[in-house]
C-alpha cells in the first residue's frame, strides 16, 4: 500500500508538470502565431481558438494535482514557528496530529462539495462559454482528482503520524 501511495503523489506531481509544459507550449504557439500575424497582415491571422480558456484549465488542473505530491515533499508552507517554541515533545506531536486531523478533514469536506460540483455540471450538460464550447465538468474532474489524492495524502500523513509518534513530514525551514 505504501508504495502505491508513494506512486500516487509521484504521478500526480508528474501529470502537474506536464500541465505547466503544456501551458508554456500552448502560450508559445500563440504567441508565434501572432508575430506570424503581425508580419503577415490580417490575410494570414491565425489563432488558437479558446487557447486561454485551456491555459486556465490547465493551470487549475496543475495547481490542485500538484498538491499531495508537494505536501508529502514537506514542500507546502507550514507553519512552524509555534512548533519550534514547543519545547515539550508531547506537546508538539498533539499539535502535529491537530493540525493534520483539522486538515484532513477540511480536505475531505471540500472533496465532497467539489464531487457534488461535477456530477451536478455534468448532469445539467454546464458548458464553457469559449470558441470551443467544453463541457465543464472535463475541467472540474482534474480539480475534483487533485482534491481526492490530497485527502489522501493528509489522511495517510495523520496515520503515519499516529503510529510513528512522532511527525512524519521533514520541516524544510530547519535545514
């Protein structure tokens, strides 16, 4: 189980990536085409049609499926600074379980509107409003997608926490 998890964030990351390439493709296609335009006079516009719309649905895709994969890195912003005055060891660890529990469950909370959400789009046949008319539940999936992985993530966190007894996640600001 551990090592399909470990998978799991890794290829969400990997999928979060590609994402962000292909924004910066996209964007560079575009911006060819319009030079090519420039040079070339209104005779020979060329446009990708809704080219901003999938570099917006992309960039939401990229940002949510990023998230369990940058917060098993120790790679999100955490606040540390009331962890490091907690000089006792219990202490600290019922603030770690605290605050990965309270997480956990937000997470899981908005998993479940943002699920609500898509089947809702998809039953009403919701569209975009671009060129290219897509249906806007395609879009919601990855954001409902990077949302489940990151429930994930926060719950497998709190567990490993739990039995470890000690927090699991590297504080990046101490090295």
């Amino acid at each position: 189980m551990r090592q399909f998890l470990d998978k799991l964030y890794i290829v969400s990351g990997a999928i979060a990536a590609a994402l962000i390439a292909a924004i910066c493709l996209l964007v560079t296609a575009q911006v060819i085409m319009n030079i090519i335009t420039k040079i070339g006079g209104s005779s020979v516009a060329m446009t990708i049609p809704s080219y901003a719309d999938f570099a917006g649905y992309f960039l939401a895709a990229s940002a949510f499926l990023a998230l369990a994969y940058t917060l098993t890195r120790g790679g999100h912003i955490r606040v540390t600074l009331a962890l490091n005055y907690m000089a006792d060891g219990k202490a600290r660890f019922a603030a770690e379980v605290f605050s990965l529990g309270l997480c956990a469950a937000c997470s899981v909370f908005m998993t479940y509107y943002v699920i609500h959400l898509v089947i809702e789009s998809y039953s009403f046949g919701d569209k975009s409003a671009g060129i290219i008319a897509v249906p806007i539940w395609i879009p919601q999936t990855s954001v409902m997608l990077g949302m489940i992985i990151l429930s994930i993530a926060l719950i497998d966190l709190l567990v490993r926490t739990l039995m470890k007894g000690a927090p699991v996640l590297e504080n990046k600001e101490e090295m």
